[in-house]
C-alpha cells in the first residue's frame, strides 16, 4: 500500500470532518483509505498539459437575478420547530468551551 | 398487479372509469402485501396521499383540468423532501425529519395531478449501489430476494417492479438511477445534468447530482420527464428544457449512428451479459443502425475521477448535518465542539464516515491539486474524448454494469470491488450527458439493462431511440 496514511493523519483528518473515531476505527480507515487511494493514483501519470479543469459541466458561469426581495414559502416557524434546542425564535447550542 | 400505461392511467381517471382515490389504494394495498418481502419502501404518505386523491376526484367531478398526471402514483426516493411523510435519505441522521418545503420535481409532478404514495429506500445520502448502505435494512430484488436490487435508488426501482406504482423517482451522481433499473428489469433515465432542478433533494456530490424517473416503459418515462424538467429558479444549474415535448417522439433506427463502446467490452464484463448486450447491439443493426466501434480512451480512469471528485463534494455537502439546525443531536456532548463530533459519528453510518474521511484527505492542504483539481482536469480529458466520439456517431451504446444483480452481502466486506460495479455508469455523469437504462433481456433468470448515452441537452433524440429499441425488444 503505497499511500498508507499514519495514525496521527487519520486522527487529524477525522477532527477536520468532525468526527469521533476510535483506535479500531482508526486502523479500519487506515486500511481502507489506503485501498482507495491506491486506485485513485492511477491518475498521476495522465498527461494533462493544456487542459483546464471543470468545475461546471454544462459551462454556466455567473448565473445572475435580480436582486429583490421575495417571499418565502417555508415560514421561520416551521423551520425552528426541527431544531433540537430552541430558545424562543433561537436555536440553542452547547457552550461554546 | 400491474399498471395501465400513465397515459391510459390518466385516461381513465378522466373519464371516470377509475378515480385516483382507487388508484392510491391500490397502491397501497401492494405496498402493504409485498413491502414485508422486500423492503422497497421506508414510509408511505397515506393520509395525504388519500387527501389528494379526493381533491383530484373532485377537479373531475367539476369538469376541471385535473392535470397531465392525474391520479398516477408514485413513490419518491427518500432523499426527495415531499410532504406527508418523513425524508430521511435512509439515514439515522435525518430520522423523524419533517419537510419544511417539497422539491421542486415533486412540486411540478403534483401541480398536474401525480400522487407520492410512499418514500423508496435507499444506500443512505445515496451512497452505494446495493441500498445495504441504508439504515433502515436492504431492499430485495424483485426476481431474486436473495440478491440486491441495486442502489442507490434500489427501492425506487424495485418498488416499480413489483407493481407498486406506474413510475418512481430516482437520483443518479455515477449510476444510482440507471444500475437499480437494469437490476431490477425496469427503464432508468438520468438525463442531462440540470434538466431536472436538484431543489429539495438531499445533495450528494452538486456537479454530478441527477434526478430523474424509474418506469415500467419508454412512453411512460417521457411523460414524467415532460413533467419534471425545466429551469428553475431555485436551482441555479438547472437548464432550459426543449420547447418539443418529450412525450411525442421520431421513431425509427434506420439510419442512426451508433457507438459501441469498447471499453465497457472487457474481461471484467460478465459472459451472459455481454451475450444479451450484443444481442442488443445487431438488433439495432438489423433494423438499419450503423454501428460502429468507438474508443475512449480515457475511460478506464473515469472511475478513480470519479472517487475523487464525489467524495470531495460530498464531504463537503455532508458537513451542514452539524447535530444543531435539524435532526439527529446528540445529547450527552458537554460542549458545541463534542456537539458536532458526536453528533456526526453517531448520526452518520459507516460509508458516509468513509466517503466523508476521503473526501476531507483529497480536499486538505497539501493535497487539493494532487487530486481534486487532477480529477477535474482529467475530467475535461474524458469530456473532450466523449465530444470528439459525438462528432462521429449519434449515441454510444454498452452494458450498464457488469454483472447481473449479486448476492446480498457479497460485497459489503470490501469497499472497492463494490465502487467497481459504478465503472460503465460515472462517466455519463461527470460528462454531464443523459444515459438510460432499457431492460433488454435476461442473464440467468436476471435482468440485464442496455445503456444509451448522447450528447448533453439531446434528451429528445434518446428517448426516441430508446423508445424505436423498445418496440423491437417487445416484439
């Protein structure tokens, strides 16, 4: 496995995405990672030169409207009632430390 | 039990020979007897499934217009937001999530009459091709309970199958509408990327992210697609629909010019089903087609493109589920940092955590342009190759995957050899052409699907060549 990613680079890119591993999970996506990334560097070596990539598949750039106010059809209530914690019209949330 | 074509469907609901009321119970009653079996279906809508049907029945009665789609059920995959039940995209992440607003597709196909009856099952946030990724158990194919019914949208498929509704909903980032429907014996469209506003539906990856119908036929997928395309507001990629309807077609294969892909002709490509695919392919040339072998060469790495580019818009997307607007929150966390870490561990199932945990790695400094902006640029290499085949040939045809459905739990164990079963269906998305999926026969007692692709916004052209294939394959 070419790309075996360390223990701390897995720790670390779990805390980027947010979320709790555990050591055997840790290990489990250090293989798995490994796996994927190994076929994914099949693109290495592909002459690319003079080509630019594509963020847009159908070549929309820009799309503008005009800038006015418009009434929403999802009310705020509705909206708020979804929230786990809720204070008054807030959502509620942990301390922040 | 099986349904009318949606036009005769729509027929008889006008003329009073059946109502809507008798359509939605009878979908209902299907559901009821075959879900136990299969699974097909998360949640149905049966109060205001019934509600609309009552209201359809009295436009009738009144002698108004009750719509293209009046009183035809459907069941919408659960990562579209529909009112009247829940959308949880089969995730424990958004269980018990009620819709503050509907997509616009489902929006456009209720506007003329249409009916969501139930919510199909899926991989979870669509990611996989077998729905064993859902949390809410897997789907079983409708020929074979024994083996999968494809995914992601494998219960939107299945549900057709067994005869729950004339049509379903789907979506298709590298496959997840047209595998299913080739599984499953029914048609799949994923049409041009844009056609169909991506508004209220649960996003995977934006740039490859498709919706579009699962149907019994040809006529029947034209008639939903009629309905649900079009610009939209709310979806600024969304593209102009064609002025034509795509519900009346030219027919014929005399004279089309057609691509055979052959890189999709391989030793990875099952016997029995490269058989029925070639028996497809000199039907096409007995009726008057002019086949010919087409090269592309770049799509053997369509997809590694893929797997990085998904993951990396998907890791992206995924990261609003933070366990504080809506839904899953979990409550033991002491502070908003543990919030969001165990909100997102416990909320998410195992392949989104990995697809999620690659995306991140691809997308880090360090790495950006090694893989996301080198999948991009290898990406316009693909997208070049496929413009240079349709100056030559009109269509390209192939397999839509590799083998037939496999057995349930065959492949859960090992991650790549199931992202392998996507490799004939990504490139169509990130080109951004439509493709479709036609049953054209049968592998061992199980179906095999024959995929059309064309250019982007010739949605037209191919589902009247598929139609002009389907009358043959029917005869």
């Amino acid at each position: 496995m070419a790309n075996k990613l360390t223990r701390e680079q897995i720790v670390s890119l779990a805390r980027l995405a947010r979320l709790k591993i555990d050591d055997e999970e840790v290990s489990k996506y250090q293989s798995e990672l490994s796996v994927i990334l190994d076929y994914i560097d099949m693109l290495d070596n592909i002459d690319v030169s003079g080509l630019e990539p594509t963020y847009q598949v159908t070549g929309l750039q820009n799309v503008f409207r005009e800038d006015v106010v418009q009434k929403q059809p999802t009310d705020a209530g509705k909206l708020l009632s979804l929230t786990p914690s809720k204070q008054d019209r807030y959502i509620k949330v942990k301390r922040m430390i | 039990m099986s349904w009318p074509n949606i036009s005769d469907i729509v027929g008889q609901a006008c003329d009073g020979v059946t109502t809507a009321r008798q359509n939605v119970e009878k979908s209902l009653q299907i559901i009821e007897e075959k879900n136990p079996d299969y699974n097909a279906v998360v949640s149905v809508c049966k109060e205001r499934a019934l509600e609309r049907a009552d209201y359809i029945d009295s436009l009738v009665k009144q002698g108004k217009n009750p719509g293209r789609l009046a009183g035809v059920t459907f069941i919408a995959k659960d990562n579209y937001l529909v009112f009247g039940s829940e959308t949880t995209a089969s995730s424990n992440m958004l269980k018990g999530f009620s819709a503050p607003y509907q997509s616009t597709a489902v929006e456009r196909l209720e506007a003329e009459g249409a009916i969501c009856v139930a919510k199909a099952n899926m991989d979870a946030f669509a990611h996989g091709g077998s729905t064993e990724n859902s949390d809410f158990g897997v789907t079983k194919n409708p020929f074979d309970s024994t083996k999968v019914a494809g995914g992601s949208s494998g219960g939107s498929a299945a549900s057709v199958a067994l005869g729950m509704v004339p049509f379903a909903l789907g979506t298709d980032t590298g496959g997840s509408i047209r595998q299913p429907a080739s599984y499953c014996g029914v048609v799949g469209l994923k049409p041009t990327y844009g056609l169909v506003s991506r508004s209220g539906v649960v996003a995977m990856a934006s740039s490859t992210d498709v919706l579009g119908p699962i149907t019994n036929n040809i006529d029947d997928c034209s008639i939903v697609l009629d309905v649900m395309s079009g610009k939209d507001p709310l979806d600024s990629t969304s593209v102009e629909r064609d002025k034509e309807a795509y519900s009346i077609l030219d027919l014929g294969l005399s004279g089309k010019k057609i691509g055979v892909i052959s890189e999709y002709f391989t030793e990875g490509l099952d016997s029995t089903v490269r058989s029925e695919v070639e028996k497809t392919i000199e039907i096409l040339r007995a009726k008057g087609a002019d086949i010919v072998d087409i090269k592309i060469p770049s799509l053997p790495l369509a997809l590694a493109v893929y797997y990085v580019i998904v993951p990396a818009e998907l890791s992206s997307n995924l990261s609003r589920h933070d366990g504080q607007r809506y839904q899953y929150s979990d409550s033991t966390a002491r502070n908003l940092d543990e919030s969001y870490e165990l909100s997102r561990s416990k909320g998410f199932g195992a392949e989104a955590k990995r697809r999620i945990m690659i995306g991140t790695h691809v997308l880090s400094s360090g790495y950006y342009d090694a893989y996301y902006k080198k999948a991009q640029t290898v990406r316009t290499k693909l997208i070049n190759e496929f413009n240079e085949a349709f100056g030559s040939v009109d269509f390209l045809v192939g397999p839509v995957a590799p083998t037939t459905a496999f057995k349930i739990g065959e492949l859960v164990n090992d991650p790549l050899q199931m992202y392998l079963m996507d490799v004939m269906t990504v490139a169509a998305n990130l080109v951004g052409i439509p493709a479709i999926s036609i049953p054209c026969g049968k592998a061992n007692g199980m179906p095999v699907g024959f995929q059309i692709m064309t250019k982007q916004k010739n949605d037209r052209a191919l589902l009247a060549i598929s139609k002009s294939l389907e009358l043959e394959l029917t005869k």
